[in-house]
C-alpha cells in the first residue's frame, strides 16, 4: 500500500520530475521519475490533478484528502494560480518563480538563468517579466546553445582559413567528432541531437576560457556581454535602486566562477551595481518548503 502523505513539492523539469515529501516519521523523502511526455496542458486543473496523481503513483505515495501541492513547472509561468481538486489543494508555479524562491527573490529584483538555454526574469510590484527567453529554435542569447553556436561557427571558419588550430579548437573537434567543413555539413544534416552537441560545445568554450584561453575566451564575452546589456536595459526601464539584486539559476552561472565575475564587471562597467545571490536549495526541496506554508493558512 502507497504511503500516504500531506506536503508535496514538485519540480517538472524538460527530462523529469523530481518530488520531495515529508514522511509519516517527519523525514524528507525524495525521488526522481522520467517525464514521459514534452507537452502538459497546464492551464486545465484536471489534467494537471491526473498528473500530479501518476507521478506520485510511480513513487510510491498517494496524496491524501487535504493534501497541500506545489508544482514549479517548465513552461507554466503564464498559468500560475491555486486551485482545488479532489480536496486537495494545489498551487501551480513556473519554474523561473521557484527558482527566484530558492534566491530569495521575491519582488524588486532579477532572475538571471545561464544553463542550456537563457532568461531575464524581472520581479517588480507590478508582476513578472520574462525577457532574452526565446528557446532553442530561434535561439537565446546566452546559453549553453548560443555559446556552442558562436563555437562551431568558429571552428568552421578556423578550417577555411587553414588556421593552425589550437587546443580549444581541437577540443571542440573532438566534442563533436568533426574535422572539416565536409563533415561539419555531414553533421547538421545527420545529427539527432543538435541541441545537446552544442551545449557541449559550450560547456568546451567556458572550460577553456576559465583557463584564459584566448580564442574561447574572446568567445565567452560575447556572451557575457549580451547577459550584460540585458540587464543594464531591463535596469534603465524598471528603476531599481542598487545595489541591484540579480538571483543566478542555471548550471553555467552556479559553477563557474569566472562566468559571474566577469559578468559582475561588465554589468558595472555599464553603470549597474548588482549583489549576486545563489540558490540555496534545489527546487523540488523550495516546491516542498512552499506547500508547508500554504499547509499550515
């Protein structure tokens, strides 16, 4: 028999969902599931309760009658509310306002996200922003997939120009298993999985600019740059005073240090004070601590 369990924290994530609960002897239980499928209809509360329900079968729990659910969610932020749904009581969350929770950013501050793909998000009195997040097919201005893109086109012409390549170029090569344009064409026609071979491009080009590595690093300030002007124009709209709170998300802003130092600099160069805050917990765990608090209204 199912466990049955009152405070539910739930992060839905593009390759799973991760669920937090607290046990019947107080102890924080945790596990993570597949994500079966790209698109949830999160503007229905029905199919989001038949969600919800599967995900917590396949962990083996069941949510009781009055059982308190948050969800932060990809792809969600435009549906955000509370309902009610079979007794139970839910909240529905984009992911950028969990991962804002987890900074401490609740109003009158920024969401910088830097992993894969990119974002602004602009928390003021008035409601959220969400800017620079335009997805993998047109393509986000920073990233992990812009930074690869900027990459291979480098790459690409270091081979036309007959350049003497380095080891950053040989690196990106070998990430890609690519040695000239021909295969390069071979590449963008063949390859299954376009989107996470350039973010290990990117991934590639921060390593080897962390080591000051010219070319990569020449590279990596384009994209700090634009992360830069996003927020220096976002900053020039809505007025915050400084120094300005920017809240980081994404695993390339999280682990590397050279990447924020050298975004702090470039955003003080443009005349914006900022102060950094780092998540403090994982969201699922900010999801769980979300709905103890609705629990306990």
């Amino acid at each position: 028999m199912n466990a049955m369990i009152h405070i539910i924290g739930i992060d839905v994530g593009r390759s799973g969902v991760k669920l937090a609960w607290v046990s019947g002897s107080g102890q924080i239980k945790r596990v993570r599931i597949p994500k079966f499928t790209d698109y949830i209809d999160w503007k229905t509360d029905q199919t989001v309760a038949e969600y919800v329900q599967s995900w917590c079968r396949q962990a083996g729990v069941t949510p009781a009658a009055g059982a308190a659910i948050v969800i932060g969610a990809t792809g969600a932020v435009e549906f955000e509310r509370q309902f009610q749904h079979g007794r139970k009581n839910f909240e529905l969350l984009g992911d950028v306002s969990v991962a804002a929770l987890s900074c401490g950013i609740l109003s009158d501050g920024m969401l910088l996200i830097c992993g894969t793909g990119a974002a602004l998000v602009v928390f003021e009195p008035g409601g959220k922003h969400i800017l620079k997040a335009f997805g993998p097919v047109v393509g986000d201005p920073w990233g992990g997939l812009a930074l690869g893109r900027l990459a291979v086109t480098h790459l690409v012409d270091a081979w036309e120009l007959g350049s003497e390549l380095t080891a950053y170029e040989n690196a990106l090569s070998a990430a890609l298993n690519i040695h000239s344009r021909q295969e390069y064409v071979d590449w963008v026609q063949n390859s299954k999985n376009h989107y996470g071979e350039l973010g290990k491009l990117g991934k590639v080009t921060l390593d080897f600019a962390e080591q000051e590595h010219p070319g990569a690093t020449e590279i990596a300030d384009i994209m700090v740059q634009a992360m830069a002007d996003a927020v220096s124009e976002a900053n020039d709209t809505f007025q915050f005073e400084q120094p300005l709170a920017i809240g980081i998300q994404g695993s390339m802003l999280e682990k590397s240090g050279w990447l924020r130092n050298s975004l702090e600099e470039k955003i003080a160069e443009g005349g914006t004070q900022s102060q950094f805050s780092m998540p403090e917990k994982s969201l699922d765990l900010v999801a769980l601590d979300r709905a103890e608090s609705l629990k306990q209204v």
